[in-house]
C-alpha cells in the first residue's frame, strides 16, 4: 500500500501497518518524511562535490604536467610557498632486479661467474628503463 504526502511516498508491506497509523503518529511520519529529505538532499550534495572534485583533479593534473615539464626542463627540484612545498619526484625502474638477473643467468652458466657476470652486464645495461614522474606537495617543516 502507498500513503503520499508530497514528493515523499511511504510505502509499507502490509495494510495492517498503515491502518495502525493515527493521528497521534502523524509526527513520527513528518520526522521520518524530514529525514528522507535531508538524507536526499546529502546525497545530492555529495553528487555535486563528486563532480567538482572530479573536474578539479582534472584540472590539477594539467597544471601538474605542465608544471613538471617545466622543471623537468629547467633542472628544478622543489618549489618552496609560505606553509607548503612542491617536489618534482623522477624515479627510473628497469623491468628486472639485478639479483634476479644475475641468479638466473648463473644457473644458466651452471656457476661459471666471469661469463655469468659478462652476460648480465649486457643484459641490464640494454634493459629498457620506465621513468615515473610525479609531483607531490608536502608540508614546510617550521
């Protein structure tokens, strides 16, 4: 069964509960009402700011990879403010440890290590290399 009451409708199982509803009740409908309400309203609230944050993530992704192509090319490490810093961070990473290398390619030359060595020198230096830049913020220490 269905009770409206302006945009909010009740909606129960059974008619039994709707028939037990008096007058007396009506004021715990209204709170009931109330609180959907303003659990409806948070929810859009939150809706709202979800967007925002999205478009100013958005936004601070661009002005990050601007501004680390800026210091990237001028040699920059950090920006200090009056409470806040920026740090340029660059960390390059090959796809394979030495020490995993350099185990694998001694079992492969059954513990012969001049050769195993010569190998893995080769191997690591033409490795192909993943450079991760990213730009942090970080609290000045007073």
């Amino acid at each position: 069964m269905q009770q409206q009451d302006e945009d909010i409708s009740i909606i129960t199982t059974t008619d039994t509960v709707v028939t037990t509803m008096t007058k007396t009740t009506i004021q715990t409908q209204d709170e009931l009402k109330a609180h959907i309400r303003n659990i409806l309203d948070l929810d859009a609230q939150l809706h709202e700011l979800k967007v925002k944050k999205r478009a100013l993530d958005e936004q601070k992704r661009v002005l990050s990879r601007n501004l680390m192509a800026l210091m990237k090319e001028k040699d920059i490490d950090s920006f200090h403010a009056a409470q806040k810093k920026l740090i340029y961070h660059k960390r390059v990473t090959r796809p394979l440890g030495k020490a995993v290398l350099m185990d694998v390619v001694t079992r492969y030359y059954r513990g012969d290590e001049v050769a195993a060595a010569q190998l893995h020198q080769y191997i690591f230096d033409n490795l192909p290399q993943r450079t991760t830049e990213s730009l942090s913020v970080a609290q000045t220490k007073k």
